[in-house]
C-alpha cells in the first residue's frame, strides 16, 4: 500500500526551507529522482505562498483574543507509492487532485512529484497552507481536522487508481488502507471473539473471562477498573487486550442480528439479502 505521512511546519524559516526542497532538482537527496515542476494550487509562485501564509497565519493570531492560536504554518504531506508502480503523467495528475480535494480544496498549496528513475516508485509532495483562503482567513484545521485520517483516505483513492490499471494488465493489485484495517482488527481478534460470543448471550461483562475460556482461550489479565481484558488465542502467542465495553457492545449487535435471523418474519427478508449479497 502506499506509505502516507503528515509533517507539521511550525516556523517561516522552516516553511521556506521545505519549499525549496521539494522543488529542488540539485539536492543530493534527488540524485536519483526526477523532480517534476512544481504545481500551485490557489497560489502564483513558491514566493507568493510563503509570504501569504506567514503573513495570513499571524493576523489571524493576532485578531484571536480566546482560545489557543494556530501553531502549524503549514503541514507537509508526503505520499510514497510502492516501487514498481510507474505511474503515468495522467494518474500523477488524478492522485494529485484527489489529494488537494481531500486536504486542503480551500487552502493555498503547492505541490510536486520525485520520481525514481530505476524503480518505478514516485513520493507526492504537498504544502498546505493551514488557513482557508477567504476573507478574512479563516484556520484550515480544528477540532474535527484529523489529518492522519485524511491522508489515509486519500492513499485509498489513489490505491484504487492504480489497482484500476493492474487489474486491466492481469496484475497483483495493491492493498489498501481499509483491507489493511479490516485484517489487522481480524488479527487482533475483536470481530471474531465477538462472532463466538454473540451465540452465547445472555451474559454480563462480569461473566466474560468465563465465556472466552469456554472457547478455549486463555483470559491473562481481567482488569474491571481499567475496562480492559486480555486474551491469548494459542499458547505461543502473544495476549491481545481489548476494551469490555467495546467488546461487549460488538457482542450485543451481533447477538440483536442472530435474534433477528431466528425470528420467522425475518427470514424470509434476511435469506433474500444472503442471496444478492
């Protein structure tokens, strides 16, 4: 899957800096890279955006009379496809606006590609301004902005675009970032420990180190104070801790849906659904 990161730039000194080094075709770090010139979203120049969102981020500290101010000038985005991709000039230009899209579609940004001229890989590289461009500037990123979930969702997009074209050659396609979740929580064994529970309902949280050990599954620390339990699914491997509460509100959904598959007018609806599903 592609490798994702946000970097927070905190200073002038530092946000110029990063700036040219994206755009630098003479650093050494870019011996081996082509580096693409650079795009500019909501911006005319390199100049031009580190002038406006110095100056943009320190008025709107300036105007703020409560609360915390903006910290971040800007956030650096760094997206890494895996090697081999080699990735057409086209699909460069769909990634790169489904990331601008995602992250910052009112934010000044610049933005540039390092391709790797022997392995096929390529690193997107995005500043975002942290500050909506309006008048007057309004902070891009609040309480609600989670940048890491962001970016992850954007490696998703770009993960289907490049598996669109692999699955045309005949090609592995890439694991996404939602694959990669949906079988990390399977290894934690969350989903299937509820699975086995649900069946097993009426109980209470007080009756779970029982219930798991019926499974055959050795309960290593029950902590009622810290809502936690641990469990080990085989003898040489590690305990896996898990929250009761969570544990025991993904046991009662399932166990509501069993009751429901058990109930004769639910039937009918429910084996239609297995059946399309």
């Amino acid at each position: 899957m592609p490798y994702a990161k946000v970097c927070p730039i905190r200073n002038a000194a530092s946000l110029s800096g990063k700036v040219a080094y994206i755009c630098s075709e003479k650093h050494p770090n870019h011996k081996d890279k082509t580096v693409e010139p650079p795009v500019f979203h909501k911006t005319p120049t390199t100049a031009a955006f580190v002038a406006t969102t110095v100056s943009s981020v320190r008025a709107m500290n300036a105007r703020r009379k409560r609360g915390r101010k903006v910290k971040n000038l800007a956030d650096e985005i760094i997206i890494r496809l895996p090697d081999f991709s080699n990735v057409t000039a086209e699909e460069r230009a769909k990634i790169l606006g489904a990331t601008l899209d995602e992250f910052c579609p009112d934010s000044p940004a610049v933005a540039t590609w390092h391709i790797d001229r022997f392995n096929g890989s390529a690193d997107l590289h995005v500043i975002a301004a942290n500050f909506i461009d309006v008048y007057p500037p309004k902070p891009r990123r609040s309480s609600a902005f989670d940048p890491i979930a962001l970016v992850r969702s954007t490696t998703d997009q770009i993960t289907d675009i490049l598996n669109e074209r692999r699955r045309e050659h005949h090609i592995q396609p890439i694991e996404t970032m939602r694959e990669v979740k949906k079988r990390r929580l399977k290894e934690r064994g969350l989903a299937t420990l509820a699975q086995q529970l649900a069946p097993l309902l009426p109980f209470s949280a007080a009756d779970l180190p029982e219930k798991i050990e019926g499974l055959g599954y050795r309960v290593t620390r029950h902590n009622v104070k810290g809502n936690t339990i641990s469990v080990c699914f085989a003898e040489d491997s590690k305990a896996h801790r898990f929250y009761i509460d969570r544990l025991m509100s993904s046991i009662g959904s399932l166990g509501a849906k069993i009751s429901r598959v058990k109930s004769p007018e639910m039937a009918v609806s429910i084996d239609h659904d297995i059946s399309i599903s």
